[in-house]
C-alpha cells in the first residue's frame, strides 16, 4: 500500500468524513481504496519519466491540513496576499481560501439572484448535495483516474464551487486567492466549475504562498463543465514561493458548441505538476489551451497535457510556452487524440521553450493518437537558446544586453498572453515576469 | 566635406566570427558629416559584413585597420553604446519580436538614452511618436502591432525608418533597404529617408545596396564600388549610372 503514512491513512479519511451525509463517506472510502490499491507513479511510466517522485516529493513527512473555520480581514492577511487581490480589477465574486479553508466569499446578489452559486465546497455539502453527487469527482476526476487523483478524492478539506445556471451571463470575473502559510503540510483543494447550457463565465484562480523551509504539497483538482453553447474561461495561476510541490490536475468538459479555454501559468513553487486533460464531448465544441512557464533556480515544471476528441467537429488549440533560466528544468508532454467517429476534428498543439542559461532544460514530448480519417491535426515543438540576432538588433538600438534580454523574454511569454482577452490578468503577469527578470 | 570626417576607416580587413574567412580586404572609406553615401556592389562583395561590423554585431571581427567614429576608437565599442553614440543600422532582416509592441520597443530604446536615473517622459514620447509617424505617413495603429511579427517586406522597412525617425541618428547605416520591395514601398521608404535627411541635414547617411534603383530615390552625394571586399571605385552620382549600364563584370575582373 504505497504512500500510506503515518498521517495519509484511512483514519484521516474517516475523521473528514464523520458527520458528513452519508453518499459523501462514501465517496471518500472508495476513493480511499482506490488509492491504496493504486501503485505510487515511477519514472517507469512514461507519464511520470522526468519526474522523480521518490526524490521530488516526501509524503511520508506531510500531514494533512485540516478544516478549520477561519475569517479573512485585509489588516490580518499577509501582505502579498493582499496586494495580489488589490492588483486585480473589478470581479463579479471573490473567494479566498487560507491554508485549504474557506476563509471569505462574497457575490454580486443581482448575481446570486440570478440562481448563480459561488461558496466553499464544504457549504455546498449541506447547501447544494444535488450538485455535488452529481458532478464532484465523478465524471470527470473520479478516484479511478489515478493516484493523486483518488488521494484528493479522499482528502479534500474544502474547494470552491461554482455554478452558473442556464443563460446567465457574468460580466466580471470571478476571482480566488488561494494562500498557503504552513509548512510539512498536505493541502487538498477542489474545484468544481458548472455552467449550464449558454451561460458565459470567467474564473481566475490565484495560489500564492511565502517561501517554505520544508516541503509541502499542494494538490488542487479542478472539474470544469462547460455545457452546449456555454462559454467558460478558467485561468490558474501558480505564484508560490518556493519550497511547495504543487500538483494540479484538471478535467475540462466541453458540449455541444461551448467554449471552454483554460490558461496555465506556473512561476512559483519549486516542483510544479500539471495533469489536464481536455475532453470535446459536443459537437462543435472549442478549447484553447494556454500555458506559460517561466522558472529559475532548481524549479521543476511538468506539463501533461491531452486534447481528447470525443465528438466530431470539434476544435481545440493549444499553445504552452516556457523561459528557463538557472538550472530549472521544464517538460512537456501533450497528446491529441482524436477517437473514432471524431470525423472533422481540428488539433494543433503547440510547445515551446527559449533557455537563457547552458545549465536550464527543456524537454518536449508531442504525440498524436488518431482513430478518425477526416482531422486536421498538427503538432510542433521547440526548444531554443536567446537568439545573438534578437540580441543584437535590441541592443543596436541602445538597449543594454540585461535590456535586451528581458524584452525578448517578455515578448516570448507574452505572445501566450496576447491571445487571452482578459485584461487584468494580462497586466498582472506581465508585471509579474517583469518582477522576476529583474530577481 | 567638413574637417573632420564623421567616419573614418582605414585598412579595415575582417572576418567571420567563428572561422577564419576573411570577407574585407582592406577597406578605405570616410563619410563627412550630412553627406549621403552609396555602396554598391555584388552579393558576397562584402557590403553587408561593412555594415554589420560598422553596428557592432557579433559574428564578424575586424582583424586589422581602424574605424574612427566622430574621432573616436568604435571597434571595441558594444552595440548599444554605438547606438547612444549615434549610429543606427536599418537591417536587411529586421527581426520579428511576437508580444512586444513597436510603441513599447521604441519605449524601452528611449529610455535607455534617459539613462538609469532619468524617467522618459510618456507624455511626450507618445506625442514624438505620432509626430514622426505623420511625417512617415504611417497610420497611428501601425504602432500596436508587435515589432516584425507578420510583416510584409514592406512594413519591416517602414518600422526600420521608423525607429530611425525615432532614435534621430548621426549616422545612418541603411543595410540594403530595397531587398524584397516592390516600387511602391521603395519610394516609402526612400521618401522617409529624404525626410529625415531634410529634417536633419546633418545626418550622415550610408547606403548599401545591390542596384542602382534605389538611387533614383535617395540621391547619394558619393558612390563607392566594393568587389570582394575592397572598395574599387570612388566618385559621384555617375558611378551608379555606370554600373547600371556596365554591370559588375569590369569591376570584377578589373581588380585590384
């Protein structure tokens, strides 16, 4: 029973779960056991090749943290935190959780009026269990789906839902800040996003933390439904400081028609991993799939990404670009596959990756996986040193090298950013590379 | 000519960076400052490498002679100083930035001649810009797009001009400007210069280029004939005259 520990054990399942209604033990149990019978990820697999778990992650040292009831007030929270939130512009809800608690939400009431729902996963329990059932770890992140996915199954605290009922539209984002303060700590979050038929919503999830001296694991699964003729956009981004190993793994569902776009950024933490998988189970569906990595020092980013062509004509688009610096290290692997019956698909996936030092890496791994005839799908990646000839032309401008460089990182990053129509957090992360470049 | 020439370069032999291939012979040139000059010649004659080397890229190496720029020593200098000192290079290829704005890339370049201390001002750099985009007869948007990125021939030339129009230069090294333009976008760009020319009279400007019909755009006060890496000829107007009628040929088995 590989990554059991002294404190991940099925007693820390049933403590979460007693006085939980009883589906919802339930849930976690299997989960539970899904998980023990589930092998812990080698570097055998070709999923987990370039990531050591066995050195990358010290599970037997993390205790998970717990719910506790916690508020949220400007003059107590840390003061990154609070600047983060200050830098965003106007949002239709704002949710904060600390330390895998909900500490804060508030909703535009014409909004909440509207039947629109945005709370803490664990109000939703007793407040919206229909949902739930239905949607929270079923479909589209079920225990089965694999290891990490079956221990978050097991061991959420608290995660936010969001449901948008048919037809409304919300003009402002909805905003998270997630915070992580606690070191050795285990970090279980859930995400649960539905938007029903024609319905437009936009969701910025935000995790930040201060430096850490000891390890600790964020696990964040995200559940995004986009139903037919829905638009939905979901943007994570991952600012921590270093020390967390941050595992985000992500199921997108798009129907008929519906736009579901997601946007990726990974700055912080020191080992961050991205499972998302993309699934077009609606004709005519549409999914852009952006990304952005931009790491230094001994970061480790691990991309996995699949466009999964269920339905015929559908489109999907993916771009994920990285910049790497110091001996931080970023790979890649997406695949397209296009099932049978999938006739008329158009896929492309795009990855790539400039290095700014000799000792910084990249690895890309593209693949296609096609069962239908009728499909446009292409497939191209890259991995490159700071070209002399871009250099050269900035600095026969009178830029200086440093001058230089930085601009044609913020160009290289910014061309993901450029094809996002979501203004504030455009400015947010441009500022945010520029703060890093200059360390 | 004034006393002191703008440039001087005497016995200028060089190389590729990273071989031992010598691409200039020997060359001996001076510009005089707000005269207009024109090097013509062959491909692989050199011309491009003068050009490249006079800006300070790091794939040529200059193996013997001297180049003096406004009197001083400008070999041993970086790129981005001999831009603040006055030099600009239009490139043959410019190159494309996808995500960085033409208005936020002429930003940064300004503010790198305010030096560290010093904020440009927004205010006025966006009145400069649109000014000198009306003298260029340029549409305020084209400012937008990011640098190169999807360009046509044409519209990478113009952004050369207008960065040129921006920077304000004391020499102007013009890196064979009519490649790949068709006669509309020549005469854009050839006007552009004459502007600037006649804006600033004192700017000193250094055409490089294949053909002869730029020349009847931008009318060079003296014309140089480089052949494998020498210059082989010096005059007026009417050396252009001759190699459009003559051809290279004589020059090329005439040499030196």
């Amino acid at each position: 029973m590989e990554g059991v520990t002294e404190h991940l054990n099925s007693d820390a399942v049933q403590a979460l779960a007693s006085g939980e209604p009883q589906w919802l033990q339930n849930r976690r149990m299997d989960a539970w056991a899904s998980y023990e019978r589930t092998p812990m990820p080698t570097t055998r697999l070709e999923e987990w090749r370039y990531t050591n778990l066995d050195r990358k992650l010290k599970l037997d040292t993390l205790e998970p943290l717990g719910w506790i009831e916690r508020s949220f007030s400007k003059e107590t929270a840390p003061d990154r935190l609070v600047a983060e939130m200050e830098a965003d512009h106007e949002s239709s809800g704002h949710l904060v959780e600390l330390d895998g608690s909900v500490a804060h939400v508030d909703l535009d009431p014409a909004l909440a009026s509207k039947g629109v729902v945005f709370m803490s996963l664990r109000t939703a329990v007793t407040e919206h269990p229909e949902l739930l059932e239905e949607y929270l770890a079923t479909s589209a992140l079920p225990a089965e789906r694999g290891k990490f996915q079956a221990l978050n199954a097991a061991l959420w605290t608290d995660g936010i839902l969001l449901y948008v009922p048919r037809g409304v539209q919300l003009e402002h984002p909805i905003r998270v800040s997630r915070w992580l303060s606690e070191s050795g700590k285990a970090l279980f979050s859930r995400t649960l996003i539905v938007a029903e038929e024609g319905s437009q919503v936009s969701y910025v999830d935000e995790i930040l933390s201060d430096d850490l001296d000891v390890q600790s694991l964020v696990s964040s699964a995200v559940e995004v439904f986009a139903k037919d003729n829905a638009q939905v956009q979901y943007v994570s981004l991952q600012r921590m400081g270093r020390g967390p190993f941050h595992l985000s793994q992500q199921r997108t569902i798009a129907g008929k028609d519906s736009t579901l776009d997601t946007l990726n950024v990974n700055m912080g933490a020191t080992t961050a991993r991205l499972d998302l998988n993309a699934q077009l189970v609606g004709s005519g569906a549409n999914s852009d799939m952006l990304g952005l990595c931009f790491g230094e020092g001994d970061q480790h980013f691990d991309h996995n990404t699949s466009q999964d062509h269920v339905a015929p004509h559908a489109y999907s688009d993916l771009l994920y670009k990285g910049a790497l610096d110091g001996k931080a290290r970023s790979v890649f692997r997406g695949i397209i596959k296009v099932h049978k019956g999938a006739q008329q698909t158009d896929a492309y996936q795009t990855n790539r990756n400039l290095l700014l030092s000799e000792t910084a890496r990249a690895d890309s791994l593209p693949n296609l996986e096609i069962e239908a005839d009728d499909v446009r799908c292409s497939h191209g990646a890259t991995v490159g040193q700071l070209d002399q000839d871009h250099l050269f032309y900035l600095m026969s401008r009178g830029m200086s090298r440093e001058v230089a460089e930085r601009l044609v990182v913020i160009g290289f990053l910014g061309e993901v950013l450029s094809k996002l129509p979501l203004g504030g957090v455009v400015a947010k992360l441009s500022r945010a590379i520029e703060e890093k470049l200059h360390g | 000519m004034s006393d002191t020439p703008i440039l001087s370069i005497r016995n200028l032999h060089a190389k590729v960076a990273d071989e031992d291939i010598e691409i200039l012979h020997g060359v001996d040139l001076e510009l005089g400052k707000g005269e207009i000059h024109a090097i013509m010649g062959p491909n692989g004659s050199g011309k491009s490498t003068l050009a490249k080397l006079l800006a300070g890229h790091p794939g040529y190496e200059a193996t013997d002679g001297t180049v003096h720029y406004k009197g001083e020593e400008l070999l041993d200098q970086e790129p981005d100083e001999r831009s603040l000192a006055g030099i600009f290079l239009a490139f043959q290829y410019p190159v494309e930035i996808p995500g960085v704005s033409i208005a936020n890339f002429l930003r940064t370049a300004l503010q790198a001649r305010e030096g560290k201390d010093a904020e440009l001002d927004l205010f006025e750099f966006q009145d400069a810009l649109l000014d000198r985009m009306e003298l260029l007869g340029m549409d305020p948007t084209f400012a937008e797009r990011p640098v190169n990125d999807g360009f046509s021939g044409g519209e990478k030339k113009r952004n050369e001009i207008l960065q040129m129009a921006m920077l304000r230069p004391e020499l102007a090294l013009m890196d064979e400007t009519d490649s790949g333009l068709d006669i509309d976008a020549l005469q854009v760009v050839a006007d552009g210069v004459n502007k600037l020319h006649e804006e600033n009279p004192d700017m000193t400007v250094l055409i490089i280029t294949h053909y002869q019909r730029l020349l009847n755009y931008l009318k060079p006060h003296y014309v140089h004939v480089m052949v494998k890496g020498k210059i082989v000829r010096s005059g007026g107007p009417e050396v252009a005259e001759e190699l459009e009628s003559r051809g290279y040929e004589e020059f090329k088995t005439a040499q030196v």
